[in-house]
C-alpha cells in the first residue's frame, strides 16, 4: 500500500463521485460498511456510535489493499498447506478474515502497539514483520522471534485472552508515561476472537481499561465460532453493545470490508491517542476454514452457511470495486496473483530448510545473565544427550 496517510473523514472529490447511496443521516444498527459485496463504493456512513465514516484513498492505495489481501491470503495457504504435508505442528488459518486484520493493520500508525492472538498473521504482514517469523513458532524451531520493541507487535499469544490483559496494562503505562493527548500520541490495539469475550480476562481488561481511560482499543474478530461453539451459545446480545457496561463506546463493522475496517480502527485508534479511552470494535466476518488445521468444522456447521459467507468474501468484493471503478485492469490482477505465486513458493523453501535447533539452545535464553541452578540443569540435559552417542538409536 502507498504510504499516505488518508483521512477517515476526509472528503475528497473521489469518494464524492463514487457515491452509490446517500450518506444516512441517523446512526444505522447495521455494520458499517463502505464496500457490499457486489464491489458498490459507499460515500459514507453514520455508524452505531454517531460518527460519520468514510474514506479518501488514491487509485494507487486502493490497489495497495488489494495486494495485501492477496498476499496474505496466499501466504496463509501456503502455511496451511505445509502443516497438512506434516512440516508445521499446527496451524491456525485466517482465511476469510483477510479483510478485517489487512484494514486494522493499516490503520495502525508507526508508533502504535498490537497486541494479537496467535491468528493474525494479516496484521503481522502490515507491521512489515517477515511472513516466515510465526512458521518457526509453530515448525517448533523457535518461540516466535521477532522482536516487539522494534515492530511494535507483540509475540503470538496462545492462550485465549490473555494478550488483553498485557495490552491493557501496557496501556496504561501509555498514559503514566504521558504519550497521549495530542496527534503524534501513541495507542494500543488488542485482537481477540469471540470466544475470547467468555474468558475472565478479556472482561478484567475491559473493567481496567475503562477505570483508567486506557488508551487502548479492543478488537474482537467476530468470526461466528469460538471452535466449535456458535455466537449464540456465548452472548445473547451483539458483541459491541458489551462495551456499555464497562463505560466505553462500541461499534460493530462489517469486517469482510477493507475499507470500513479501516475507518473504524483508524478513528478508535485516533480518539485513544487523544485521550479519549478505550473502545471495543467487533469486526463481523467468517472464518472459511478450520478453527487450526486439527479441527473439522464440518462437525458442526452446514454447507449453506459456508456458501453464503463466500458471496461476501473480502478479495472478490475488492477486485470487483476496482473493475467497476476501472482502478485495476486483468493485468494488474494477473500480476498480483504471480507476485503472491512467487511469495509463497520462496516462503516453502525457507521453512523447508529451516535448520533444527541444538536441544540445548533451549537453555540460552531462560535469564539474561545466565543462572548457577540452570548450568546444573544443562549439564544434566547434555550429558543425558551424550548417553546416546553410539547407541543403535
């Protein structure tokens, strides 16, 4: 994507001229949406919360958009499939969520702070974060890699909802450092499922969040099943309406759009730096594919319900926005879809070739400045690994 930085609220000559439908003049219970389906730009749209959204980018950003969804699409098969051929222990596919994570991560600013679950491989590729770091974790060669400080995104989180809770307290040490209050400000953003919304933690990081004007917005990838369990066995009203009990706004997005998901983070993401506290988003979308590549989710949900989430899958509803408007050409997408073949192919062959840790190296990082009680412990380990040598095994 371009490195401009378009107003969620701008109002530019473009968007003005690609106006399908009126701007709605009373805040709508539907998801905010900039981009149906059928590829229809919309000008802009009063959300749930009051505010009106909308967006101002090039022909070169909205290509941009394109190319990331691809991209990461491409990248997150290729991980799947190499899990499937015994190369990964597991797997955890965003497919379907593209949209979602590629519009958040977008919005995120340089100095901002992500805290994610162990799925967003599509936000991990905005921060400029190398696709093969996450394969290592789950190759089991390493624990994750990259540094947090340097991409400002935090390691893979396993356990559900914890990441909450370090993002909530990093928030607040946001505001005692006093980074907030002005444009160049920083702010946290925490990404959870909804299945995460059950977990203690997540509501102990919305009560914390809201007594202390965190700087920090909640992202909740609403993607219909936390594994096996539909949305209704876990919350008897929407998502975002939560927020209200713990003193912050909501707003639900239709988190199959690129475009909304970008408005709507980037506009929490600039109150929270202000200021203004925390938020809770819940991006509506799907999740294509199985909870993790040891899950079978045609167990428990039909094939319809499949079929009519890929009428509104984020990529086709994109690529037909940019032909309607005459923004991309067949060439632009075949080249594209090369770029993304080429992408894939290289990142197999750096898994494939990644080298096996020494059983040691396990011991190298545990303390800072090493340990007496852990060299016990290595010099056990290695003499138990020496005990081998020779043998038949």
């Amino acid at each position: 994507m371009a490195k401009g930085d378009p107003g969620v609220t701008a109002r530019g000559k473009r968007a003005t001229s690609r106006s399908k439908r009126p701007l709605a003049d009373q805040p709508s219970s539907e998801p905010v949406q900039l981009l149906t389906p059928e590829g229809e730009r919309i000008d802009s749209v009063v959300g749930q919360d009051g505010v009106e959204y909308r967006v101002d980018f090039t022909d070169d950003e909205y290509r941009g958009l394109y190319r990331d969804l691809v991209l990461v699409r491409k990248l997150d098969a290729e991980a799947t499939a190499l899990q499937r051929q015994g190369e990964l222990g597991l797997w955890a596919s965003l497919l379907g969520q593209e949209a979602a994570q590629v519009g958040s991560g977008r919005a995120l600013r340089p100095q901002d702070m992500a805290f994610p679950t162990y799925r967003e491989h599509g936000v991990l590729y905005c921060r400029g974060i190398d696709p093969i770091m996450p394969l290592g974790l789950f190759r089991g060669v390493d624990q994750g890699g990259w540094d947090p400080n340097e991409f400002k995104f935090n390691m893979y989180t396993i356990v559900i909802g914890a990441q909450t809770l370090h993002a909530t307290g990093y928030a607040m040490g946001v505001t005692m450092d006093g980074r907030t209050g002005g444009e160049d400000g920083e702010a946290v953003i925490a990404y959870f499922g909804d299945g995460a919304t059950s977990q203690g933690d997540v509501n102990e990081a919305f009560v914390w969040a809201g007594v202390f004007n965190a700087p920090l917005v909640f992202f909740c990838q609403n993607n219909q099943y936390a594994i096996s369990e539909p949305l209704e066995r876990q919350t008897r009203i929407p998502l975002y309406q939560r927020a209200a009990g713990f003193g912050f706004p909501g707003i639900r997005v239709d988190g199959n759009d690129v475009l909304a998901s970008y408005a709507v983070t980037r506009q929490a993401l600039d109150n929270a730096r202000l200021g203004q506290g925390p938020s809770l988003i819940e991006a509506y979308t799907y999740r294509m594919g199985a909870h993790t590549t040891s899950d079978d989710p045609t167990r428990y949900r039909i094939a319809s319900e499949v079929e009519s989430w890929q009428a509104k899958d984020p990529i086709a509803r994109m690529r037909a926005f940019l032909t309607r408007q005459q923004i991309a050409d067949e060439t632009f997408f075949a080249e594209v879809d090369e770029q993304a073949k080429r992408e894939s192919v290289h990142l197999r062959e750096r898994v494939l070739n990644m080298p096996n840790p020494e059983p040691v190296s396990m011991f190298d990082h545990v303390y800072p400045h090493g340990s007496a009680e852990l060299d016990v412990q290595r010099e056990q380990f290695s003499r138990y690994l020496e005990s081998f040598e020779g043998s038949a095994h």
